[in-house]
C-alpha cells in the first residue's frame, strides 16, 4: 500500500511538471518567443515518463532522479524567460520550483547510494 502511495506521488510529480512545461510552450508559441518546440518535446517526455513510470523504474532506478534534474532545470530556464519577458513574481514560483525539483534529486541520489551501500554491505 505504501509503495503504491509513492509510486501515485512520484506519477504525478512528473505528470505537474511535463504539464507545466507544456503550458510554457504553449505560451512561448503564442506569443512567438524562444524555443516553444524545445518545451513542447520535454513536456511530452515528461508525461510519457509519468504513463510508463513504473515499468522504467524497474528497470532503471537512477530515472528519478535524472528527470528531476531535468524538471529544474528547466523550471530554472522558465524562470529565466518569465524574468526578460519583464514579469515580476512569476520566476520567483518557477525558480523555487526548480530549486525544490533539484534538491529532491540529490536527496533522491543520496538515498540510492546509501541503499546500494547496504545492498553491498550484506552480500
């Protein structure tokens, strides 16, 4: 049941950010800005991450982590956009977003590194 849990928190993490990004594209091709195919790619990755959660996690335990870096980094980049484009509290709420998607990266790292040790340890 508490896997369960975790894996629903997880889903829909990545499901948060791939819509976010997807709502920046959108608005980056309206108004005719940057790299709105950029966005529109990573968003789509995104949310196919979060359809085939479970299955990648299994075979790749490090994905988590990597797509959370990734998610920050590029709420870091929206930051940065929303911050040119003249807007003034906006890129605040993306750059804490992305400060909290990093961290839980590492946290997330650190996490499978001390589970490895273990791992290890009792073999």
């Amino acid at each position: 049941m508490v896997v369960k849990n975790k894996e629903k928190k997880k889903r829909i993490a990545h499901i948060l950010a791939g819509m976010v990004i997807l709502i920046h594209a959108y608005e980056k091709h309206e108004s005719g800005h940057g790299p709105y195919l950029f966005f529109a790619i990573a968003g789509i990755v995104f949310l196919s991450v979060a359809l085939f959660h479970h299955k990648l996690e299994k075979k790749f335990p490090w994905i988590d982590g990597v797509f959370f870096i990734i998610e920050g980094i590029l709420s870091l980049i929206v930051a940065y956009n929303y911050v040119h484009m003249g807007k003034k509290l906006l890129p605040f709420t993306y750059a804490l977003a992305g400060s909290f998607q990093i961290v839980v990266a590492f946290i997330k790292a650190r996490q499978g590194v001390k589970k490895k040790h273990t791992i290890d340890s009792t073999t």
